[in-house]
C-alpha cells in the first residue's frame, strides 16, 4: 500500500494535506468580506449528488476542497458571514475550530471520567463557569451537548423525573408556556410522551413577555380544578423577540405550586457577560434547569449547548443508567458526562470552548457582546426613521419590525421586501409572525457583525422599499 492511500499518514504526506487546508481555511476567511451572506445561486443540484456519491475511488484533496467550494460552502446561507442577521447568528470563531481540531486528533473520550479524567475535568470546569454564570452556587450539575434543543430535551427529562411524571398522572399535569416559547420545547414535550399533559399557552404583554396576572390566574384556576401544576418554561431571550419573560414572578408562582421552573436563555443567557444584561436577565438563578447556546451568545461554531440544573442530584436521577460491561468506569467520587445525558460515545466538545475561553479570557467576550447590544439599539432608532414600525425597543439583540406604508394588510409589501433582500444576498434577515402578521427581524449576534454590516442592511432597506412603494418613505 503506498502512503498516499493509507490511512497513516507519513508526517510528509500530513504536512502537506495540512497545507492545503490551511490555504483554504485562510482562503474562505480572507474573502469573507466579498462573499455574500445569502447565497440562492441555482447551480445544478444533481452535480452535487454526483460529487457527493460515495465509491471506491480516491480523489485528490485539492479536489475535494474545490467541489467542497462549490458544492457545499457558496450555497445557502453563510453563517460565517457577519451580513447573517437571521436566525439566531453567532459566527464561529477561529479559534474554536482549532480547539476542535486538538478534540479530533488526541480524540480523547469525554463520555466517562475514567477515560478520560482530563477531558471530563475540562467539562465540569466549563459547567462550573457557565453555572456561575447564571446565578447558581454550588450543588449544580450540567452537561454540554449538540445545541439549544437537546439541552432543553435534557432539562425536561429531568423535570420529568424529578416530578414523577407517569401515566397515572400524566392527564392532570400542566405545563405552561407561552407563544415564544421555543419550538423545541414542544418537540422535547413530544419525544418524552408529555403531550397527554395539559398545555397552556399564557399570554403576553407588548414586549412579548410571560403575563404574570395571566399566569396566576390560570394556576389557581388549575389548582381548583385538582389538577397539578407541573412545569413552567420561561424565556430569557426569545428566539422571535428577545422577550425575556418576568423570573422572579414567576419563580414565586412555581414556589407556590411546586413546580418546576425551566429557562429557555439559549439565546440570552451569554449576554449574562454584560451589564445590561445581568440586569435583564436576574433571577435566571432561580431556575430548577436552564440551559444556554455557546454557539450563539460565544459565537462557537454549530454544535455547542449547554443544560444545567439547579440540583446535580436531578440530572443524574433522570440519566443514570449501569450496564455489566460499564462497570470497569464506575466512579465513586467522580460522575462522567455519560451519567448526565442520553449521550454515551460523543464528540470532545469540551474543547472548542474551553481553548477560546482560555487562549482569550471572558473580558472580550464581554465586549463584543456589549458591541451587539448597542448595535440593536443603533438599528432600532434608525429604522424608525427609515418609516418602518419597530414593534418594540431590543430587550437584548433582535429587532422586529414591519414596513406599513401604503393601504391595505402590509404582509405581501414586507415578504417582497425580505426577498429583495435575500436577492442582493449581502446581508441575510429571516421573518416570523407576530401579533398574527408578517414581521421582519434582524438579530444581531455574529461576532463579525459591525456598525458596517448593519449600515449596508439599512441602505438596502431604504433602496428597497423605495422602489417597492414608488418614492419611499421621503
Ligand atoms: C436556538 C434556540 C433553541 C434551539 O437551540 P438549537 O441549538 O438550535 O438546537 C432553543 N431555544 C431558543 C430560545 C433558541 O434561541
């Protein structure tokens, strides 16, 4: 077998795939400025299939990175892009990649303490630190996993757990929400069988957030009926809005029913680095489980989230398992990420955000997320004078807003205008429904995302709806 098609590689051969990476790497972040946000560029789909077959050929890596170009990186949205506004962005920094670079080739085993003692160490570390973070001090327990949605699977099987959940009771357990609440949520309701539970959807103040005479009357109306208030689940940051719904009203009501309190902050929890944000954000403390995006608010690449619950004892009620062939891992003192979440076998992820945390400090952090803040704010008041209707003031990063010149409903004028845009593809804002109508929203949250990127957004919007509304607004 000649080196070139081994899979140990000579420290030759590495050095020089390396290189051609690099160049890439360096290639795609140096023209990041140019390349555009929002990519529809019809290029055959079938091609892609084509390239994408798998078979028993080699092909060279050159070739490789170039079909990767052409085929995967120039289509689609680029989150890498700071002209991204849509969603919830976050960028993915450099040095996060390189943390998972190290993961990858020491591939080091992070699922059980006795594996890997340093690794799960790292873990709990960062655990410790993002725990801190929200307000909790000590007896805690977390886990890091894939993103927002699994941490939210994972608190809500514990809440599950903790509250004895069965099919006895199912029936006569409420949950309540409210319309931001996170689509996961409702998926995680749906994979843990709590769909027999009773939902309410509380309603919401002109900020979007939880009302809290709402809310209490609704539990006490409950509670007369004998049922049994199982859960709240609370915004701090909504994925739409930003809404961050009143904590510590509703950590009293959950006091007084025994309910469970859970805080979606997927979003909103890093900006916890600031001090707007802390203010905002007091009382996330307060909740039995939390769980936090660090590939949103830490501009981590995709497949960063992190649950945390008030009481480790919880977490590990709800995930401990043994098996005969585990045995040789059992720790008395120590417990393993494997005793924490459904997850067995699982990526290194401790790294990506352990090495940029390490190698930066959390100070710039801090900094860039105050830039975001104040951004928000800079587009809030410049859109207003562009005309359009901002719904309401940024609680953190995102701003909704409609364009409602002219007669009649403006959903067709707004959804002409987000398609203009993505025409252009320079910047790339995403849309939702609010109030039962089309609203545009830009949320600001990729570490590359500057005064610049949302000036270009602005001139677009004045372009656009210019020439949509014959002369504009002036
Ligand atoms: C993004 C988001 C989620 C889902 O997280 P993923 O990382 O996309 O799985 C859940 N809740 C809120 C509020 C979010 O913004």
């Amino acid at each position: 077998m000649t080196d070139e098609f081994s899979l140990e590689e000579s420290a030759g051969t590495r050095s020089a795939f390396n290189r051609v990476v690099l160049d890439f790497a360096n290639g795609f972040l140096e023209s990041l400025e140019d390349q555009k946000a929002y990519s529809n560029r019809k290029s055959s789909l079938a091609e892609a299939d084509d390239w994408l077959g798998i078979d028993d050929s080699p092909t060279s890596l050159e070739q490789i990175l170039d079909d990767f170009r052409e085929h995967v990186v120039d289509r689609g949205l680029n989150p890498a892009s700071g002209g991204h506004m849509g969603y919830i962005p976050g960028g993915g920094i450099y040095s996060a990649a390189l943390g998972d670079y190290l993961a990858a080739v020491t591939n080091r085993y992070a699922g059980v303490f006795y594996a890997s003692p340093g690794a799960v160490a790292m873990e709990e570390a960062l655990i410790r630190w993002a725990g801190n973070l929200v307000g909790y001090d000590g007896g805690f327990g977390g886990n890091l996993t894939s993103g927002g949605s699994m941490a939210n699977l994972i608190a809500l099987a514990t809440a599950r757990t903790q509250k004895g959940i069965h099919a006895g009771n199912v029936r006569q357990s409420v949950i309540y929400c409210t319309p931001q609440t996170h689509h996961s949520i409702h998926k995680a309701i749906a994979f843990l069988g709590l769909q027999e539970c009773l939902l309410r959807e509380i309603g919401v103040d002109e900020k979007f957030r939880l009302s809290v005479p709402a809310l209490r009357a609704r539990m006490a109306g409950d509670v007369q009926k004998g049922l049994s208030p199982f859960m709240v689940v609370a915004n701090a940051g909504s994925t739409d809005t930003g809404a961050i719904d009143p904590l510590h009203q509703i950590h009293e009501l959950c006091e007084a029913y025994s309910a469970w309190f859970h805080i979606d902050a997927a979003y909103g929890g890093f900006f916890m680095l600031t001090k707007l944000g802390k203010d905002r954000l007091s009382g996330l403390g307060y909740a039995d489980s939390v769980i936090l995006d660090p590939h949103k608010g830490l501009f981590l690449p995709y497949g960063s989230g992190i649950v945390l619950v008030k009481k480790l004892k919880h977490l590990l009620d709800a995930n401990r398992y043994n098996a005969n062939y585990m045995q040789d891992a059992l720790n008395a003192d120590r417990h393993s990420p494997a005793d924490l979440s459904p997850e067995l076998s699982k990526h290194f992820r401790g790294m990506r955000m352990w090495l940029p945390l390490k190698l930066y400090g959390v100070g710039v952090f801090s900094e860039y997320l105050n830039e975001k803040l104040q951004l928000a704010r800079y587009l809030y008041g410049q859109l207003q004078k562009l005309g359009f209707n901002v719904l309401c003031e940024p609680e953190l990063s995102v701003v909704v807003f409609r364009y409602e010149v002219g007669p009649g409903g403006h959903d067709t004028l707004n959804k002409a205008i987000l398609e203009a845009l993505l025409k252009d593809g320079r910047v790339f804002i995403s849309s939702t429904i609010l109030q039962g109508r089309y609203t545009l929203r830009a949320a600001i949250l990729s570490f590359r995302t500057h005064k610049k990127e949302v000036d270009v957004l602005l001139e677009l919007l004045q372009q656009i709806t210019s020439e949509l509304t014959g002369d504009g607004h002036r």
